[in-house]
C-alpha cells in the first residue's frame, strides 16, 4: 500500500487490517503534514545544549544557546538571544561569548559544535529545525523504508503502537542521492486513537565499516536521537525535547562523547499575547 491513497481507502482498509504498520504510518505521515501546517501560526522559545567530554570524562567544551523561533511560510526563522560556552585548557575552565569561537588553530570541538547546531536543529527543510533526514515520518521519507508492527502497549497512560522500521537500503553516505537509500533505522510509538507521534527513536542503520575503523582509525557508536512529542490543548501536537549521546573517535587521535539537547517551550500563537502551558515530558 502507497502513502497517497484516499482517506476513505485508508479508512476501509485500515478497518480490515488494523496492524498493518504501512496504513498506520500513512495515517502518521498526512497528520505529520497537518501538524506543520498548524505549527506554522507559533512562536516558541528553544534551548539547544552540545556538550564534549574526553576519555577521561572531563567537559572539554560546552556550548548553551537559546533561540526564539518564528514560523514562516516555507520554513522558519531562528534569532538567537543568548548564548554562553566554555573550553578546557591546561586544566582550567575559559569562558566566551559567541557562537564559532576558535582558541586554537585547529578546533575540532568548535567546529563540530556549529555543525551540529545547524545539521541537526536548524535543518531548513523541516517545519521545526529538527533534521528531518533522522524520522521517517512524512510520506516522502516513508518511501526509503520498510515498517513492521511490533504490538501495542501502554506508555505514560497512553495506548500506543510500537512501529519499528529500517531503511529499504543501508547507507552511511547516500542518504539524500539515493531515493531508496537510508543512514537511519528506529522504531516509533504512535498514539493509538490519534495516529500521531509520542516517542521516535533512531540509530545508525550501517555501521563505519572496520576497514575504516583499522585504517583510519575512526569510529562512530550508540549514534541515535530521540525525538519526544507533546499534544496540546488546541490539538497541536509539537516536538518538545529532543537529543542524543555518542561517542567519537576520528584519527587516532580525538575522542570525544557528544551529547546534544534541545527543549522547545513558551509555545505562543503568533496573533494573540496568551501563552499555551504545558507539562514537558520526563527525561527519556
């Protein structure tokens, strides 16, 4: 079954076969569209945290940036309004001021810190920054992949299916030039009565092949992200927290665990001054 069948057809069959995870994941994908569409009438408030430590566990940098973003027709504008970072060197603690700041001719953490504030929470092909490539949850990504039910079950007093899927073809590096090439695998927990999204996980469907590993020396595990969703009271369903944690080591030499946090809150319709409270999910 495609996508991009009627809702009547949908309905039908889903009637008839109410575990097929390919009519429940095409159900998420059109009320994924939905979502953005009202996503687009808000104003929130993100906090976006990338943290590198050594090998030893000590904090080699840390970088806190705080955002108000504003939806707009094809995407959304982000404006930063604070920031706060810290590098270690000899043993101490230095404080700066701005984002892509370099203390030395060759910094790796400051360069990976900005690249990873933009790939992966200023994505502009997605409605919320978040980088879209990670879920397969809209129709044109559910095409790279395969979906099979794992069940129902309760999660935080919601009834949810279990959804897991992989990508028709694994790839490291052909994600986006390859229509059925696909980095990521996961498994998702979608709201039962809704068909929306509650809880999406993801992790690297291919690993760094160890021809690399050996002659490069670099390597990449526990590469996954979360991605939480919240319903508000109007109906809205939006991603509030989001993040991961994993370990690196690129050329022998650096090795680093990573691990980044984004928060969504403050959400505020854009035409009236009253601010949408919510409870924001426990840490996963």
């Amino acid at each position: 079954m495609g996508t991009a069948l009627p809702l009547a057809v949908l309905t039908w069959y889903a009637a008839q076969h109410p575990d097929s995870p390919e009519i429940i994941m095409a159900k998420v994908a059109m009320n994924q569209d939905r979502a953005q569409e009202m996503r687009k009438a808000f104003v929130y408030h993100q906090n976006l945290l990338i943290r590198f430590m050594r090998g030893n566990g000590k904090l080699a940098r840390e970088e806190q940036r705080e955002y108000t973003v504003t939806p707009s027709e094809k995407g959304f504008k982000k404006d930063l309004v604070n920031f706060t970072g810290k590098y270690e060197k000899g043993g101490k603690l230095f404080d700066y001021n701005e984002p892509g700041f370099e203390y030395k001719g060759m910094d790796i953490d400051g360069d990976l810190a900005n690249e990873f504030a933009n790939d992966l929470a200023n994505d502009k092909a997605s409605r919320d920054g978040i980088a879209n490539d990670l879920f397969a949850l809209t129709a044109e990504k559910q095409r790279k992949y395969t979906f099979r039910f794992e069940g129902k079950e309760n999660y935080r007093g919601m009834e949810v299916y279990r959804i897991t899927f992989k990508p028709k073809k694994a790839s490291l590096f052909d994600c986006d030039d390859d229509e059925e090439a696909g980095c990521w695998a996961g498994e998702a927990l979608i709201d039962t009565h809704e068909d929306q999204p509650v809880l999406v996980t993801s992790w690297l469907a291919k690993g760094v092949p160890m021809a690399v590993q050996v002659l490069l020396g670099t390597n990449i595990k526990h590469l996954g992200f979360k991605v939480a969703y919240q319903k508000f009271a109007n109906g809205l369903w939006f991603p509030v927290t989001y993040g991961g944690e994993f370990y690196v080591r690129g050329v022998f030499f650096y090795k680093r665990t990573i691990a980044i946090s984004v928060v969504n809150s403050g959400f505020q319709k854009s035409d009236v001054s009253s601010t949408i409270e919510f409870q924001l999910p426990a840490s996963q």
